[in-house]
C-alpha cells in the first residue's frame, strides 16, 4: 500500500542519508512535484524533501531529493543554505565538505539502489552521473543522478579512448606545454587544457598518479584535493567570464565508474566567443589563480 505523502516526507526528512530507506526515497520523489518554477524552490521551502545535512563554517550543505521516474532517482547536493554560496565561493575547507557529502550521496545510491537496477559491480547496482551547472542567479546544487542504463557519457569516453589510443587525461598529458597547462593543485590534482575540444575553453582536472573508481572509492586525500582544484579553477574561471562581460556560467562533470579512471571535464558554453584563442584563457586562469 502507498503511504500517503507526507507520511513518507516526514520518514525522508533526515540529517543522515544512510537513515533513509531507499523505497521511501524512490516512492516519495515519484509521488510528488514540489517545485515552484518562478522564485528559489530551495529559499522558499518549496524544495524536495531534505534527506541529508552537513555542517559548514557557514550554513549547512543539503542532499534533496529532486525526481525519480523509470530511469532513475536524481538528488541535489545544495552547496550551502546561503543563496549566494558555490563551490567557487565558500572557503576550501566548505568544498571539501561538499564533495565529501557528494561521495557519500554516490555511495548511498550505488549501494542501496532496488533490483530496478542491473547489478554493475560485487554489492553496487545502477550507474551515478555527477555534474554541474553553473547558472548566473540559481541557487548553486550539484546533480548527482542514479540510472538504470548506462549512461551515454561513458560510452562516447570507451570510444575516445580507442579513437586515440589512450585515456583524455593520458592524451592530454602527452601533448602537454605550458600554454595547455593551468596548473598543479594538492592532492596530485593536474589542470590542462583540453585543445581539441570546440568550446573557448574546455579544461580537464586529473590525478597523477591516475586513480580509477566510483568517487568514493578513491582515498579521501584525492577527494579533498579535487574539491579544492575545483573551487579555484572555477572561481578563476568566474572572474574571468565576468572580466570578459560573459554570464558567470559554466559546467562540469565528473568522470568515474567502475574500472574507470577518475577525471573531471570543466567548459564554458558553446556561446563564448574563441576570440584571443584557448591560450588566452589559461593565461588569465593562471593569474588569477596566481600560477604565472
Ligand atoms: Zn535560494
């Protein structure tokens, strides 16, 4: 029997992902559209149910549910209860706490996902994509998605690789100079350029030495230090789009799965002007980001 709904928004609300039943979640999200189109659906408690909540330095870092259907179950990992915070904002030590929040919204899915999906490793089912939106005005959240197909992403990834005899970030390193290089950040985090990619700017963020998995399975050092390279890859990146009187936009999107190696894909949209070439862009990353 279906439990009515605010019974199941009362059992999903929750400091602790892992409290929260996974067939609640999935009922829940199918059952409702809690989403205000015109004002901020988070600010005006018009959101999805609240399933997890993390402590920041300033405000809190909240896992809502956001959708489910056939396809699968999307949640939203909302940098901080302030509007205004991103992760190209808040202080390293709030991104590390996202992205630590990110992983465990990851694992919760792959973990506790029901026989709706197809097993795709020993104890995990479902594939998880993690990406960003960066949009001028929306409260910033990173969508992290549980599907029950692979994702195409994956797909197109299998195929570079054999089109170019190597993983993006190995291709990429190869062919590296210091005009493609944007710099090197903690935890063995490498930022290039990526030249081939038809976008004004299109950077990958990788380990060295590479690691492989779902994101959190890798060590928490290389987490903490993907978290910071974002941050201050794309806070530079903001202050350049703004600089050059483009919307402060952008997205990324993270590249993991089982066997996979570990990367992330940073681009502007294909709106921005190639004008002054991909070089001119990582010159100015680099000032910004005090690395020339
Ligand atoms: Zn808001």
């Amino acid at each position: 029997m279906q439990l009515p709904e605010d019974v199941l928004r009362e059992q999903a609300h929750s400091d602790d992902l892992r409290t929260v039943p996974f067939e609640t979640l999935a009922s829940l999200a199918s059952s409702s559209r809690l989403r205000s189109s015109a004002d901020c659906s988070l600010c005006n408690a018009q959101s999805g149910a609240i399933l997890d909540q993390g402590d920041l330095l300033g405000g809190k870092t909240l896992t809502v549910l956001e959708t489910a259907n056939d396809q699968g179950i999307e949640l939203r990992q909302y940098t901080s209860t302030d509007h205004d915070e991103d992760m190209d904002t808040v202080p390293p030590m709030d991104a590390i706490t996202v992205m630590e929040r990110i992983s465990k919204v990851e694992q919760y899915l792959l973990e506790e996902a029901s026989d709706h999906y197809p097993p795709t490793a020993d104890g995990l089912r479902g594939w998880v994509t993690i990406r960003k939106h960066k949009r001028v005005g929306r409260h910033g959240f990173q969508q992290v998605r549980l599907q029950s197909s692979e994702p195409p992403w994956l797909e197109r990834e299998r195929h570079w690789r054999q089109h170019n005899g190597g993983s993006r970030p190995a291709r990429l390193e190869v062919a590296a100079t210091a005009e493609t290089t944007v710099g090197e950040f903690r935890g063995g985090v490498t930022a290039l350029l990526d030249p081939s990619s038809p976008r004004a700017l299109e950077v990958v963020l990788f380990f060295r030495p590479s690691c492989s998995g779902w994101l959190h399975q890798v060590p928490g050092d290389q987490r903490w230090g993907m978290a910071q390279a974002i941050r201050e890859v794309t806070g530079a990146l903001r202050l350049e789009l703004s600089l050059r009187g483009y919307p402060e936009a952008y997205t990324w999107v993270l590249h993991a799965g089982q066997n996979e190696e570990l990367f992330v894909r940073l681009f502007v949209s294909h709106r921005v002007s190639r004008e002054g070439g991909h070089e001119s862009w990582v010159r100015a990353l680099k000032d910004h980001l005090g690395l020339s």
